[in-house]
C-alpha cells in the first residue's frame, strides 16, 4: 500500500477528488443524507466543502491512516488557511461515504 493512499477505497477515491479539485466526484461518493463536521460541530456539507476545498484549491497529503483508511491523518493546505496538520474519520456504508468529521490534530 503506498502511506499516501488511505487503504479504504472509498476513502481513497474521496482525497483523489479533493485533490484534483473534482467536486461532481466528490459529491457521488457521498450518502444522500450524508454529514459532515468540522472541529465537533455540524456543518452545512455542500457550503463547506465550496468554502473549504473546492473554491480555495484544497489539497490533502495522507501522513498516516488507522481503523484501516477510515481515520486519516493529513497535511490540509487551502488557498484561505495554508498549511495545517488535520484529522479525518469517515462513515462508509458499501461504497458511499455518511459521514466526515474532520478538524486540526
């Protein structure tokens, strides 16, 4: 397994999105009702991800992952924060996405 790849697949498919600024890709890995929280609390996930990843050029580099790929830790760099160290925890269910929570480590 190549460190910089969750070993999740979903998971996987998710940061390749992220990181190549891929919102519609994003978005069809994700649950209908799928959540998302930054730093413990609720957010809107279709304004965030706009705020936060696809307007400002996010990039995540997986440093290390645990609970096989559905918590990752990540260097997170945007174009409005720079360069910080994050968490990530995924819900999966089959091969769509229910739930992020994310925030600094």
């Amino acid at each position: 397994m190549n460190p910089r790849e969750p070993m999740n697949g979903v998971v996987a498919r998710l940061v390749a999105a992220i990181n190549d600024g891929d919102r519609a890709v994003f978005l069809s890995l994700l649950a209908p009702d799928a959540e998302l929280t930054d730093d413990g609390r609720p957010r809107e996930l279709a304004a965030w991800i706009d705020a936060e990843i696809f307007t400002v050029h996010g990039h995540l580099t997986v440093d290390r992952e645990e609970e096989q790929g559905l918590r990752i830790y990540a260097t997170y760099r945007n174009d409005t924060w720079g360069e910080m160290s994050t968490v990530w925890r995924f819900g999966v269910s089959g091969e769509k996405i229910t739930r992020i929570d994310t925030g600094q480590a």
